[in-house]
C-alpha cells in the first residue's frame, strides 16, 4: 500500500529501541518526530507497558536493566510527542477474532484502526502482513523519506 501515509502508529520495537539508543530506530523516530505533530503520531498503553517492561529487564547484548529513574527519564522524552490510544476488551476480542497468527501484534493493528492510521512503523512488517489496508513501514531512512515528507 503506497497511497498517503498521515496518521503513524509507532509498534513497540520501535520504542524499545528508541530507548536503547539502536541509532536506526533514533534516526526514523527523530525524522517522524520533525514531520509529525502529536495529533497524527500514535502509540498504545499497550506499547507503553511493554517498553516499560523490557526496559526494566536485562536485554540484548547484555545491556542491564534500566532502573526505575532511567526508564521514567527514557519514557519522558517521547511520551509527550504521542496521542497514546487505550487497549480495550474490543481491541484484545477482535483480535483473537482475526486469523492473523500473532495476536499480540493483532492488538496493535486493532489499536491502531481506532484513530484510522493509515501506517504501522515497525521493525517486524511481517507480523502485520495479515493486514492489507495499512501501509507497514521500517527504520531505513531512504524508505521513510519517500514516504514521509
């Protein structure tokens, strides 16, 4: 799908590693963050509690565990320039209705759709491949700045 792309929602990868400090993930987010006000950029509680989590728990390549201050300090400097959408029973039983094998990720979608996004910005497009009427975009910043302007 390659038709305009407005509203954005931002999957949990995305933020996990934007608060890591993965320079992929810190460009695109940057870039998006430049070209979209609040009101067209879209993340979940969902998505929230799950950067939250993993933050607080040892990660990859043996990064420790973000204490509580450092978590607070990380989730501080991109929870302001989102419109954070609530997960809903809706949201978790529609997507235990939809075929798509990842239910979690069938969460976000469902989320997403509560605001019409119209983009998915993600680093796992094929957890969402089920879903056809949304455009899925990654971190490759020569991709994003064809799509985004």
């Amino acid at each position: 799908m390659n038709s305009k792309i407005v509203r954005i929602y931002v999957d949990t990868n995305i933020l996990i590693n934007y608060c890591t400090e993965q320079q992929n993930d810190v460009e695109a987010l940057d870039y998006i963050f430049a070209k979209r006000r609040k009101e067209v950029l879209f993340t979940s509680s969902l998505a929230i509690v799950q950067t939250i989590s993993s933050l607080q728990a040892k990660g990859r390549n043996n990064r420790k565990a973000y204490s509580r201050e450092k978590t607070i300090e990380q989730l501080n400097k991109i929870l302001p320039k989102f419109t954070i959408l609530d997960l809903s029973y809706s949201d978790i039983k529609d997507s235990l209705d939809s075929l798509n094998k990842d239910i979690e990720d069938s969460v976000h979608y469902f989320i997403s759709q509560k605001k019409k996004c119209d983009a998915i910005l993600t680093n796992n497009k094929s957890d969402f491949v089920y879903f056809n009427n949304i455009s899925l975009i990654d971190n490759n910043m020569a991709r994003l700045k064809q799509r985004i302007r």
